[in-house]
C-alpha cells in the first residue's frame, strides 16, 4: 500500500503539517535572511529530480551576494542556518508541487549528472528527498562514494514507512548536533567529479 500511493500521501500530509508547525519559524527565519543578507530571501538552484528532470530547489539563502569562495560569503548567520538545517525548510513547497519527497536521495545540481555511472543513475528513479541516507549519515562529512551507494540502495529499494520514518528521525538528529554540515577542509561540499566506481 505504502508503495502503491501511501508514500506521496504521506509526502502531502506531512509537508502541509510541517509548513503549518513551522509557520512561525519560517517566517522569523525569512524576516532574518532579509536583514543580515538582503533580497532575495530564497536561493533557487536548478536540480536534477526523478528521472533526471530538472526543477527548481528551493532554500533560504545563507551566503551573502558577490564575489568570493563559499568560505568567504558564508558567515555566521548563515552557518547556523545550515548547521541547523532551517535553510532547507522552503523545499517543503518542493514536495507539495511533487518535485521532492519528504524522504528520499538528495537532490544534486544537473551537471553532476555526467558524472554518474550507469549504476550511480538508478538514484533517479526516486523523487529526491529532504532527509535521506545520505544526510542521515552525516550530510556533507560523508564522502562522494558513500553517499551515491546509499542514495542508489534507497532508490532500488521497496518502499517501506518504517524506513522513511527512520530516516526522518535520523536527519533531524544530524541537524540538532550540528554534525556534517560541512566537509573537511570545505566551507560545504566539494564538487562531485565521480566516484570511479565500475558499474553494476
């Protein structure tokens, strides 16, 4: 049943509940990206979703505008925004329009996309999610290869809620501690140029 329909109907309800409870959070966090780093409020970045389509992910911007490496445009405000993973609230809207799911890979800007092996693909026959594996297992601290193997064993897996509602509660603890909001040595994540992993 879960996998039938169950899951995007948990998608639906779980988005409009969360977006509900978070109202206020919301807003305080839009009212304080607008004073600390101006307009626009949102950062809006093409990803690849289910099936490689592109769509338009939304976050709270937590960089500055101009010219800079990560590292020098991102500064307090907007490390505590990712630490905590308030900057990913607005994808909530990414998962009412059925571009996202409240679980599920993450979703990867579309020129990493000739990057993938054959088998690193399969990743796209899921919607992307908000939580997932791979965030649950550390966000950014986990390397390029870990991640892409649990986003493929997510995405060739049956669907269950079991699993779902583990993840959920997985990434929220990442986002509490703190933990893997960036890479070593990086101000996020590098760049992903392939894992030179053979297909399979």
């Amino acid at each position: 049943m879960y996998e039938r329909w169950g899951k995007r109907a948990f998608d639906i309800a779980g988005a409009l509940t969360l977006l509900v409870a978070t109202a206020p959070v919301f807003l305080l966090v839009a009212l304080a990206v607008r004073w600390r780093l101006g307009a626009p409020v949102l950062f809006v970045q093409l990803r690849a979703g289910r099936g490689g389509q592109p769509f338009s992910l939304l976050k709270f911007r937590s960089m500055r505008a101009g010219p800079g490496s990560d590292a020098e445009r991102l500064d307090r405000f907007g490390r505590v925004l990712r630490l905590t993973g308030l900057d990913e609230l607005p994808q909530l809207f990414n998962v009412l329009r059925g571009e996202m799911s409240l679980v599920g890979p993450r979703p990867l800007p579309l020129d990493y996309l000739r990057h993938y092996s054959v088998r690193q693909a399969r990743m796209l026959r899921v919607r992307p999610g908000i939580a997932g594996p791979g965030v649950a297992a550390g966000r950014n601290a986990v390397p390029w290869a870990e991640r892409v193997e649990l986003g493929v064993a997510y995405a060739t897996a049956r669907p269950r809620l079991g699993r779902d509602l583990g993840l959920i509660l997985g990434t929220l603890k990442v986002w509490v501690s703190g933990r893997g909001a960036t890479a070593p040595g990086h101000a996020t994540m590098p760049p992903f140029s392939g894992t030179g992993q053979r297909d399979g």
